[in-house]
C-alpha cells in the first residue's frame, strides 16, 4: 500500500507539473496600449511605438520613475524585440507588447515589477458637483476619463453600476462620511480585492479626497488639489498606483533565504495547480518547490526577492488563501488554508 500510495503522489505531482507548464495569464490591460497619430509614416510610427513602450513599463513597474532608469533606455533601444503586434485603428496606432519579456529585463536590471495577479479595485467616486453630488457610473461624464487613467497605469478598476440595488444599501453622503458598513455592503456584489472611496470637490483648484480599504483595514489614503476635474481624476489615479506599487512591487536580484509555506486542505489535483500557478506567477517569485506532500498538506519551498510584508500582500490577493486560525507569527514558516 505505501508503494502505491507513492505512486499515486507522484502521478499527481507529474500531472501538476504538466499543467503548471501552462503560463498564468496576464492582465488584459497590461500588454496593449493605443497612441493616436497625425500620419502613417514611418517616423510617426516610431514615435508612437516608443511612447507605448514608455507607457507599458509604467505599468510593469508601477512607477513612472522606471522611465528614468537606464533599463528603460535599454528596452527602448530594442524596440522592436518587444513589438508583438501593431496596427492602425481610427488614427491610432495599437501596439501589443512582450510584456512577459519586459518584466524580466526590468527584473534583471533590478528595477521594480510589479506582476500579476493585481488586486481589482473598486471605485466608489463621487463627483460632489454644486448640488448632493453624483456617483460615477457608466452613464457618468467622468466614467470614461477615469477607465482611460486607469488603463494608463494599470491599475485594474472596477466601476458600480449604481443602479436601485446599489441605492438601496448605499448613498453618496455615506462616501463623504466614511460609513464603511454602508460601503463595504454595497461593494459585496461586485469582484474585487479592495475599494477605492472617493470624493471630488469640483472648484479652482478641485479637490479630491481618497481611502482604499482591504476588508476593513484602510490600507491608505490621501487628499490632493489640481488645476481641473480632468486633472484631479489623473492625479487620483497617480497617487493610488503609485500607493499600490510601493505595498507590490518588487525589486528582482537573487535572494539566499527561502520561506517554506503550508497549505492545508488543498484536496484535487485542480486545486493543487491552481496554487501552483497562483504562487509561480506572483511578482518577485524566483523559483516554487514542492517540498513535501502529506494527506491534503502541502509544503511549498519559495524563493522570494521581497520581503516577508511584501508576499503577506500577495497572498492575500488569492480569494481561495487565507491564514489558519492557528497561525503562528510570522517565520519561515507558514501556515495558510485552501478555501474552496
């Protein structure tokens, strides 16, 4: 029985490999990026190209910083190399990039990476107005501005219909008051791992105050004055990406330390690859082990050029990984649950 038992682990663990072989996809904002163009000619084309390269490892690093960086200088003069796709599309030119590449040339030169998964964030955002102030939906004059910053960094936002199931938990002086019950209500309809609250204050200059809660922690927050409304919303868009780079990105380089994580009640072999993929496919992950299999316990060798703070946030981006009751304190070893 021991004999087949071993053999049963290791069919699983050489049928999880197989299908661990399948890269974790990447955002769908990340690796496609529109520049409109005055003409087809092949110097306006390089232009365009180049400022979409500029534009894609902002949102790779999370920083518009990177561009300052020799690697940027690097990647630019290879441009070609990272060009996937292009085509022209009502006078603009969009470009699909090697984002896969890039982040390892960014990762190489130690400059920061911020992968995927990224946490979805939900955008309760009021635009105060001159009367009670309004919700931007998809029927909102600001709804396209803020998707188009969003896109620009990005930062992977999901917008509230704000529809009569919103209003009935939720009103717009629950923003501006900071009512979390309220918020956190409303938002449990919708896909996301954390929330934007925002208030805009139209005016010379606009104001814009903002929170972003994970659960009901209030992860950070900010308030910021700019010449315009347009303004306000990139500027919000800025500071809240730039928050969220500082919490996820990480600098690449070897690392000499390996944190040996548990995770219990991972049963099928589709669970098992779906840890596999979520953990190999996070930002700064050097290399994933399997260490050792007991009953529905698996123990995961990882080596991570962050800091323990750092994979903690990850983690948490995982709906199905949750810290066991029991947890001890943090150590080089830990202790998490599969959640169906």
């Amino acid at each position: 029985m021991r004999g087949y038992g071993k053999q049963v682990v290791a069919a699983l663990f050489m049928g999880l490999v197989m299908l661990s072989a399948v890269p974790v996809a990447q955002a769908g904002t990340l690796d496609t990026v529109t520049v409109e163009v005055e003409n087809r000619t092949p110097e306006e084309q390089q232009r365009a190209l180049a400022e979409a390269l500029n534009q894609v490892l902002v949102r790779l690093s999370g920083k518009e910083s990177v561009l300052e960086l020799p690697v940027a200088q690097e990647a630019a003069e290879q441009l070609q190399r990272w060009v996937v796709r292009q085509d022209y599309r009502d006078g603009a030119l969009v470009a699909r990039f090697d984002t896969a590449g890039l982040m390892d040339l960014l990762s190489s030169r130690r400059a920061p990476v911020w992968g995927v998964p990224r946490p979805r964030v939900l955008v309760w955002l009021v635009d105060q107005g001159t009367g009670k102030g309004s919700m931007v939906n998809p029927g909102h004059p600001d709804f396209a501005m803020l998707k188009e910053e969003a896109e620009r960094r990005g930062l992977d936002v999901v917008l509230p219909e704000w529809d009569a199931a919103d209003r009935d938990v939720l009103a717009v002086a629950d923003i501006r008051g900071r009512f979390d019950n309220q918020i956190l209500s409303a938002s449990a309809r919708y896909p996301h791992e954390m929330v934007l609250a925002a208030v805009l204050y139209s005016g010379s200059p606009a104001t814009v105050s903002w929170r972003v809660l994970q659960g009901r922690k209030a992860l950070t927050d900010g308030r910021l004055k700019a010449d315009s409304t347009a303004q306000a919303i990139t500027d919000l868009v800025d500071a809240v990406t730039d928050q969220l780079a500082d919490r996820f990105a990480v600098t690449g380089g070897a690392t000499d330390q390996r944190t040996l994580l548990t995770v219990e009640s991972v049963g099928a072999l589709g669970a098992w690859k779906s840890l596999r993929d979520f953990l190999s496919g996070l930002g700064g992950m050097q290399s994933v082990s399997l260490v050792q299999v007991s009953g529905d316990s698996l123990i995961y060798g990882l080596d991570f050029s962050g800091s323990d703070a750092q994979l903690r946030d990850l983690l948490s981006l995982s709906s199905s990984l949750t810290p066991c009751p029991d947890q001890a304190v943090a150590g080089p070893q830990w202790r998490y649950c599969w959640r169906r």
